[in-house]
C-alpha cells in the first residue's frame, strides 16, 4: 500500500532527518461503512532535509488507493465561498485581466471553476477521483478523470491563460513532473498559481492534526525557490491567506532573464522536533478532558466535523464512541460511515446534536462561521471544544 520515500522531493538530498513520529496510522480520510474493508495503517513520520529545510513524509501511499473514490468534498461554506472571491480578485489583478482560458489541477467537485466560469473564457477540471468527477460534470464543469503529471498534457492539448492547484502539491510525489506537465500547457504568460498550507503555520499553530497520508510535503519558500532553479519556472510572488488555518498562494511564472525570485524562509529542524513533543501534550490534554467529561453522567461529548484531521486525534487519543459518541458532519459522503482506525459512527441530523452537552470541534479551521452557525444550540447550553492552536472550550 505504500513505499518508503528518502531523499528530499524538493532539492534531492539523501541525507534527511526524522523530526515527528506518529507510529502507524490510518489513512485520514479512509471513511468506511462498519461491513466495508478498510485500507489499513501506514508509518506517519517526517523526514526534515538540511539542505533546502523542505519537511516530507517517509512514505508515500498508493495514490490509487487515497484517491479513486475520495470523500473529500471543498466545503459549501461561507468561509470557503471568501476565499474564492479573494482568489478570484487576485489572480485577476495578477493576470491584468480577465482569467482567461483557466485550468484547475485537483478541481475536485468543481466549485472553484463553477465560481469563476462567469470571468473566464473557458475552465477544465482535472481530477482523479470518479466521483467528484461525476458531481463536477453535473455542474456543467468538464473535467478530465486522471492525476496530474506530464501524459495529461496529450488529453488537453492546448496551453491556459491560469492555471489554479489548490491543495494538491503537497499532494504529489513527484514534484519535477508536476512542474514539466505544468510547462506543457502553459505559454510565456501564464500565470501559475499553487495555493498549499505554509508549514510555518503549521508550526507557529500546533496544527499537528494537518499532518496525515495524503500530505507528503509540509512546503517553505526555501524547499520551493530550491525546486523551481532547474526549471523554466520561477516563484514571481506569495499571497498569504487564512483558508485551512494558514495557506499561501504561490505564483509562478515562466524564468526570463533578470527574473528575481521572491526571497526565502527557512525552517529549523528544532522547530519541527518540539512539535513532536506538543503534538503528544495536545493529545494528552483532550483525552484528560473528554475522559473526565465522559465520566460523568451529566455530560455527552461528540466531535463535529469528521475533517481528516479529526482522524490523528481519534486515533492519537485513542478515543472509542465510549468517549465520543458519534461525529457531526454535513458531508452526506461520509455519514453513516466510522471515522477511520475507530468505531465512531459519522452522523449528519441535527437531534443526536442537540443530545449533547459538548462537541470537540475537529473542522477548527471554520470555527468562527461554525461557532456562529451554532448559536442557537449554543443558548441551549453546547459547548464546543477548540483543540487547535490550544485546547479552549468555548462557553
Ligand atoms: P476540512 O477542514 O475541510 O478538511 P480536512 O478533511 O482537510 O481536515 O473538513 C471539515 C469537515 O467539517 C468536512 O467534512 C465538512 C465538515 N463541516 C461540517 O460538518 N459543518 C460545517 O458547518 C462546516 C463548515 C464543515
């Protein structure tokens, strides 16, 4: 299932360094129905490279195996909605321009591209997952099933005016043929925007839970600029955004002479090392809490949002539905299924909600528009759990 990874996909180095271990994990988002087969556990551990500072997984799963069916659908939210209206001003302000001819790597149901169809000249979608390729096209979204990597340029045969990948490099093992097939279907113009999690974030904000399976990469301007110098690309700009509790969108653009790279970061392997040490305090915080909530018969404690982080903390707590008594999630693609590596059942109606007297909040990166949604189970006395960047129950 899955292949051990050692030298650095950013700079080639050999010589990387462990810096967390998570034992054995299930893959995050490997939500199944209690009669279904589950894909089993992989090692969770990150290798950090001296020589470009990129942090990396020591394994890479079977993308076949993470991706043909995948329950992970953009969330319909406001927050996500923002988000959008902001990536939209600003690749129109970086393109000059209307968008163009748009192609969109990762387009999973195709709501980014159905929200930018009005300012565009055409979009296509790109995808691996059948299902979300179904759900794009029943938008109108015409969406190529396959992952990305340089044979995709034969399918599209032409060259994009933008070029989006939202959350997918860090998704992919083989960087150089990802910037190839990018190289493929682009012309001197093209603006090439990379939006990924800025492990820096991570780091500063104990967002432990963000790493899982499918990340193989935790991405710093460093490990990038290192990546882009053998490439006919270079990283022209970075636009910081709060989407997924810190994300950075990374423009890249065609070299020409005299091209100066946005200046790099650096990460410093202590940094990576004491996160190690917190994740398992953070773990050992909320497993206090919710035990001693559980034992007490006034108190009913569920999770809401079966997000793939909330997979690392079933899992790094060791929490049965004992502890938590299901998880709330709007996704119809993953209710009625457990949450991996657990027996919790994921479940969408709003009664066994309101059964409840506290929810640890595992979707942490909507908390204000969740916490707000909720008020009027909140005047009925729930209270929520934030465990991210620090353990806080909201009252
Ligand atoms: P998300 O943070 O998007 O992703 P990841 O899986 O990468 O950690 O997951 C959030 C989950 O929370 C997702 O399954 C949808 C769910 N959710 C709700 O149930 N209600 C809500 O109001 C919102 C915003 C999300």
């Amino acid at each position: 299932m899955y292949k051990l990874h050692s030298t650095c996909r950013a700079c080639g180095a050999k010589s990387l360094l462990p810096v967390i271990d998570f034992g054995f994990q299930p893959l995050a988002n490997d939500f199944q129905a209690a009669a279904d087969a589950r894909a089993g556990a992989a090692p969770l551990k990150v290798l950090y490279c001296p020589a470009c500072t990129l942090a990396q997984l020591s394994v890479v799963v079977d993308p076949a195996v993470l991706y043909s069916n995948y329950p992970y659908v953009t969330s319909p939210s406001q927050t996500m909605l923002d988000h959008f209206a902001s990536l939209l001003r600003d690749l129109e302000e970086e393109r000059g321009g209307t968008l163009g001819k748009v192609l969109e790597i990762g387009s999973n149901d195709g709501a980014l591209l159905k929200f930018l169809e009005s300012n565009a000249e055409s979009v296509t979608g790109v995808d691996p997952a059948a299902n979300l390729v179904e759900l794009a096209e029943a938008k109108g979204i015409q969406t190529h099933r396959t992952n990305w990597c340089s044979a995709v340029a034969d399918l599209l045969d032409c060259t994009y005016d933008t070029i989006i990948a939202r959350h997918v490099f860090a998704h992919c093992d083989d960087w150089w043929d990802f910037i190839k097939a990018l190289h493929l279907v682009s012309h001197a113009n093209t603006v090439v925007a990379i939006e990924v999690p800025y492990a820096g974030d991570l780091l500063d904000k104990n967002q432990f839970d963000t790493i899982y399976h499918e990340h193989l990469s935790y991405v710093n301007l460093r490990a990038v600029n290192s990546l882009l110098l053998e490439t006919p690309f270079y990283l022209a700009k970075v636009i910081r955004y709060p989407i997924h509790g810190g994300a950075m969108l990374l423009i890249l653009r065609w070299r020409t002479a005299g091209a100066v790279p946005v200046p790099s970061d650096s990460i410093d392997s202590e940094r990576w090392r004491n996160l190690n040490g917190r994740a398992r305090e953070m773990m050992q915080s909320l497993r206090s809490m919710v035990k001693v909530l559980g034992g007490s018969k006034s108190y009913r404690v569920c999770g809401y949002g079966a997000s793939a982080k909330s997979t690392i903390w079933l899992n790094g707590c060791g929490f049965t539905h004992q502890d938590l008594a299901f998880v709330h999630d709007v996704t119809p693609q993953k209710q009625g299924k457990l949450c991996p590596g657990t027996d919790i059942p994921i479940i969408g109606d709003r009664a066994s909600l309101e059964t409840c007297t506290h929810a640890v909040l595992f979707a942490w990166n909507f908390a204000a528009e969740i916490i707000a949604k909720e008020e009027p189970l909140r005047r009925q006395g729930l209270k929520f759990i934030v465990p991210v960047p620090e353990l806080k129950i909201i009252e």
